[in-house]
C-alpha cells in the first residue's frame, strides 16, 4: 500500500514533466525523463537491502527465486537500473533547413549570371600583306553573308568565315588606286569600293562582277562609305559628303553636305536611318538629320574633340546615344553624345589614340581599338566605363576593326596581320541585348 501511495504522490510531478517535454521541440541539453525513473523502487532497494537475510517475524526469510521473480513482476521491478533513458535522444531541430541556403536561387534571391570568360589571345591570326597603314582610310568590313573584305593595297580580298576560303574580287590599276575604303550593302551582296581617285564602284560579290561606278561626287579620294537602305552614303578627303541613290543602272546624287574643312573620315547612320553621324579631320563631329527642314544644314556640330575624329559606332540599345572617339595623343577620349539635344552625356580618357569603335549587341560594353605604345583592343563595361578587359598581341597601331553578323567575333586589322578575336562571347551563349524604342514614321523621310 505504501508503495502505491508513493507511486500516486508522484503522478502530478510526471505528469508536469510529461507536458514540458512534449511543449518543445528541441532543448540546449539533454536532461533524463524522470518518468521512465522508479524512485519508490530505488529508495527500497537502497533501506531494504539484505531483508533476506534478517531474521524476525515481521520479515521471515524468502530465499526462493521464483518468489523473487513474482515480487518484481507484481511490483513492476523486473528492471536492471534505476536511472535510465526510456527515450531516445530527440533529433535537433535546424534552425537553417539544409535546402535553405543563400547561394541558391529563389524569388529574392535570383541566380547570380555566369561570367562571361574573354581570352585575352587572337582565336586566329591571319596574314594581311600590304595593308595600308593609313588611319584615314577604312578598308576592312563584315558583311551579313559572314563574308570578310578588306582591302589590301590595289585589291580587295573576300574571306568566308563559314568554311575559310579566300579569293581576291577586285584588281585596279595603279591610276585609281589604291583602295581607301570597302563597306558591304545590308543585303550582303553588293560592296562599295572607295578609290583614291575620287571614283566608287559598286560590285556583285555573288557573280563577282562589276556593277556600276559613281563619278564626279567628289574631286579627291573617297576614305569613308555608310548605307543606309538604297542610299550610298560617301565621304571624300575633299570634305564633301554625298548621298548617291544607286537603286537604277547609274547613280542619282540625292543631298550633298557641306560642313567639314577637312577630309572625312568616320561616316556611320543610325539604326533608324534618320541620323547620319561624321567624323572629320577637322576634330568636328556632325550630326545630321532626314526630319530636318534643311536636311543638308547640320543638326548639331560637336567640337569636344581635340583632334581627328574617325571612330563612330551608334548604340545598338540606347535610341540617340553616339559613342566617338578622338585620335591622337592630344585627344584619345571617348565621348558619349545624346544626338538629340546635342549634349555631351560622358568622356573618358583612355590614354591612347582611339581608331575605332564597336558596341556589343549582346551587352551593354563597348570595345575600343588604339596605337601606341600598347595597341591593345580595350573592353568597356557601359555606363560605368570599367576596364574589363585588354587584348593584346598586334605590334603596330590597330587601325581597322569589325564586327562578325551575329556580333560576337571581332576581326581586327595593323601591319598586315589580320586577327579574329571572341572577345563579345558565344552565339549559343549569349541573349540579344534589349532593342531600342521604336521611333514613329521611321520609313517616311519627312511628314508633309
């Protein structure tokens, strides 16, 4: 009786402890479950060992095994220990679950964007002898077809980056030559060719003949060549620039331009084809517009330059943002004009003469080409203007530069070498850079 009082004494007691250990999920430590502990049974054994062997009335000697056996059964004692762990030990509860981590993605978190690697060596170089070392002049140009030309004194070669085929287009004589400038049409198809002796010839590439050939445009050799849809737009060492519609079998001088003192020598038209950007000797920068009233008056005229302006190269994703560059080691500074207001948004000064420029389709960068003392290509991160990355290997100024179609391989071009660089990434890689806004009416000239 007096062990089941003892037992009932302690029931609230475990009853308590029951409940705290049921309230938590995990505790610092482990502390034993005294409810799997016999404390009645313990303080017996501890005051009433050696009963057996106590002679007396009140305890007669009971010596036998299965009476022992049927004493602990009746009294639920058959247990070898006093303090024991009736449960095991609780697993710990994480307080940052192994499928939480802030390295991996979630909605807040997005996934950081691989880096993009740039080897700093040419994938090919290939040998360009007498390429003209005259930073006026354009003679290298990539078409849509993957066809490379350039310009190699009195020839013009063509180079199929699709199974690496060379073959020479043109020959001319020594009277009209050499060539000064090559710039493909937007099919791919046909090429203008500038002379030095103020003629341009305008040739079929696939049937590799002679189409027609502009005179009288300019009274000197012809250094720069844009186009813009039919219009063939020419820029002469005698600082007249002419838009020459070529659509019928002889050519038709639409506007001629008259604001450079100089020979031009950097012409590049927007994507729209509504603004013409050139470049001259002179250090001036014109910007000039078809929605214009007086569409042969200059929209702006920029002097931030201090010296030659050859290297043009229009934003791919920003509308009316002009990225030029100044030659020289008087200027070597790259400018960043909003062409609408006219307005200088950024310069930067890189130290070396700047021969030209190419933004990346793909990124916001813009790569940079220049002369001594290190002739390295520069790769700009846009807006901040951080080094990326340099490219080096030429041994002379880079004068020349191209862009592959799909706009990840650029062919650069000093002292007849001729090299090929995977400087804006992989096709399979990379993802179209964000498209500028349209502009309205962009297929009309002008709005009557």
């Amino acid at each position: 009786m007096s062990t089941l009082r003892s037992q009932s004494r302690w029931c609230p007691l475990e009853q308590q402890l029951l409940q705290k250990r049921n309230s938590r999920e995990n505790w610092d430590r482990f502390i034993p479950n005294r409810s799997a502990m016999d404390f009645d049974y313990a303080f017996y054994m501890l005051t009433h060992q050696g009963s057996s062997t106590r002679k007396g009335k009140e305890n007669p000697p009971r010596n036998g095994v299965g009476y022992r056996k049927q004493l602990a059964e009746a009294m639920n004692m058959n247990r070898s220990r006093i303090l024991a762990f009736k449960n095991k030990t609780p697993t710990p509860v994480e307080l940052f679950p192994s499928n939480f981590s802030s390295d991996k993605p979630t909605e807040s978190n997005p996934p950081k964007a691989r880096r993009r690697y740039i080897s700093q060596s040419a994938d090919r170089t290939l040998d360009a002898p007498d390429l003209m070392g005259d930073y006026y002049l354009n003679l290298l140009d990539w078409g849509s077809s993957i066809v490379l030309a350039i310009a190699l004194a009195n020839k013009v070669y063509l180079w199929d980056a699709t199974d690496d085929s060379t073959w020479e287009l043109a020959t001319f004589e020594d009277e009209r030559g050499p060539v000064t400038s090559v710039n493909w049409a937007i099919d791919g198809c046909q090429i203008a060719i500038g002379l030095n002796n103020s003629e341009v010839e305008l040739w079929d590439t696939a049937a590799s003949s002679h189409v027609i050939t502009l005179r009288g445009c300019h009274l000197s050799g012809v250094g720069s060549l844009a186009w813009n849809n039919h219009i063939l737009t020419t820029g002469g060492m005698d600082g007249r620039i002419v838009n020459n519609d070529v659509r019928i079998g002889s050519h038709i001088v639409v506007e001629t331009y008259r604001g450079h003192e100089q020979e031009v020598c950097g012409l590049k038209w927007s994507a729209s084809g509504q603004q013409l950007a050139s470049g001259g000797n002179d250090n001036l920068l014109h910007i000039w517009d078809n929605r214009s009233y007086s569409r042969t008056q200059w929209l702006h005229r920029l002097q931030g330059h201090t010296a030659v302006v050859k290297a043009l190269a229009w934003c791919p994703f920003q509308r009316n943002l002009l990225a030029s560059g100044g030659g020289g080691n008087d200027d070597g500074c790259i400018k960043f004009w909003n062409t609408h207001t006219g307005a200088c948004l950024n310069s930067v000064d890189t130290g070396f003469e700047v021969c030209a420029l190419l933004w990346n389709m793909n990124e916001r960068e813009l790569l940079s080409a220049h002369g001594f003392s290190q002739n390295q290509l520069t790769l700009w991160k846009y807006p901040s203007m951080c080094r990326i990355a340099e490219l080096t290997g030429h041994t002379s100024t880079v004068l020349y530069m191209a862009q592959s179609p799909n706009g990840c391989t650029v062919a650069s071009a000093a002292h007849e070498t001729l090299k090929l660089w995977n400087v804006f990434g992989d096709p399979k890689e990379v993802k179209p850079a964000p498209k500028a806004d349209p502009q309205p009416f962009a297929h009309l000239n002008r709005i009557r």
